[in-house]
C-alpha cells in the first residue's frame, strides 16, 4: 500500500502562485544577468528595472497611457464584429450540413491565409484610417471563433439529439434547448484564442498608419531608439492580454457551469 499523500496544506492550495512566482523570479533574473553581463548591449535590451521605470513614467506622464484607450477601442470593436459574425456563420455552416459541404473549399482556402500577407488588401479596400484597422481585427478573431463553432456544433452528441426526437421535440427546440447548450463549451477555446489575437492584430494593424495606439507607440519607440519605452509598451500589452484572459476566464466560468457535476471538466 503507498503511504497517504502528507502535502503541506499551504503548498497544496498556494502552489500554483508559489510555482509561478518563482518562474517569473528566475526569468527576471536571467533577463537582468544577460544585459549587466554585456552579454546583450543595452541598445537592444533594457534592464527591467529600466523597463518597470519607463512604464511608470509613461503612465503618469501620459504619453503611454493615451494610447491604451484607442488599442482597446479598436480591439473590441473588431472582437465584437468578430464574434458576432464567428459564431451565427459557425452555427449555420455546422448545424446545417448543406451549407457546410458547399462553402468548405473556400472557408478552407481562406483560413489558411497569412493575415501579413492581407494587410495591403484591407488598405486597399478600408485605407488607412480606423477601418483598415478594425478590419483586421475582425478577420484575425473570425477565424479561432467560426472554426471551434463549427466543431462544436458538429460534435454535439448524436444520443443526445435522437433522446430530443424521440421525446418528440421540435427542431427549433432542439436547435435552442439541446445544440446550443451542448456547443456552449466548446465554442470557450476559441473565443479566448480570438481575445489573444485581437490585441496581436491590432499591432499590424496600426503599423498600417495612424497617428494614436500602443503599436505606434511601440514603433516609434523603436526608431527613436528608446529601448525601454519599446519594452514598456510590450509588456503594457501583455498585461493587457492577461487581463483580458482572466475576463474571459470567468465568463467561461459562468457560461459552462451547469456541466460541472456532470462531467470530469
């Protein structure tokens, strides 16, 4: 017989804090050591220290603060379309399989396009005021959201669907009260995925021109050889992502919580 698991109950509880605060320690670390060592020129990497002084300074100053407000403005607005237009497409192409078979060759072609390789075609068709950018956006999160939609819609159990008929249920039933429901969970993936690429699109995206924006601020940062500001603005970026990540955490969280009991999730 194995001995009974004799854990700290702290460690046990606090564990995953405990573990992720010691990784971020150690990459700060080797963060710090490779540019006092010389090993990375200051030029091209700042110290964090630099790098924590510069998002400060940026943010009480202004000069990165205003330029959080139009990224998250653009990111949501094109999150929003995306999603819209992700799911009510994903609902259909997956729930009525006719329009699936006829529209899977193009969905498939354009899938699989690079989003860099689109940029001059939403300037040509959007320019390079807030259209083009939003554009990009939307194409960027469509895609995560129509495709998990999709699979699923398709992947709803059949047991489940002839359990509904038998009872002598509608197809608009079923459709609200069983596929719907059912699909919930899976569709979670690639709305948070399309969260994540909102704000990696929006970079191109303002790169494409414009005068407000963390993209911008980052680019010029970049030019004018202000490492750390560069550096602030990634990591404003980032903490925006991770904010973001725990929004959609807990909707998730509420949305799905009628299968916890039900299934091992």
């Amino acid at each position: 017989m194995l001995p009974p698991d004799r854990r700290n109950p702290f460690l046990v509880k606090y564990e995953r804090y405990i573990y992720g605060a010691v990784g971020l320690t150690g990459f700060l670390v080797l963060w710090w050591g490779a540019v006092a060592s010389g090993y990375v020129d200051e030029l091209y990497l700042a110290t964090p220290q630099d790098t924590v002084t510069a998002l400060v300074d940026g943010l009480a100053d202004g000069s990165l603060a205003q330029e959080i407000l139009p990224s998250v403005q653009r990111a949501l607005t094109g999150f929003v379309i995306g999603l819209v237009l992700g799911i009510g497409l994903g609902i259909a192409v997956g729930y009525v399989r006719i329009v699936q078979q006829f529209l899977e060759p193009v969905l498939l072609f354009f899938r699989n396009l690079s989003l860099l390789a689109l940029l001059p075609v939403f300037v040509v068709f959007f320019g390079i005021g807030e259209q083009s950018k939003i554009a990009i956006v939307v194409w960027a999160c469509f895609w995560p959201i129509f495709i998990t939609t999709v699979g699923a819609v398709n992947g709803v159990e059949k047991i489940l669907l002839n359990a509904a008929r038998t009872l002598g249920a509608g197809r608009s039933y079923i459709f609200t009260r069983v596929v719907l429901p059912a699909a919930i969970p899976g569709i979670f993936p690639g709305i948070r995925l399309a969260s994540a690429n909102a704000f990696t699109a929006l970079v191109a995206a303002e790169l494409v021109g414009g005068a407000h924006g963390i993209g911008i601020y980052i680019n010029n940062a970049a030019l004018r050889y202000q490492t750390p500001q560069m550096y602030a603005g990634i990591i404003t970026l980032g903490l925006i992502g991770i904010l973001v990540n725990a929004v959609m955490t807990g909707v998730e969280h509420k949305a799905t919580a009628w299968q916890r009991g039900l299934t091992n999730k």
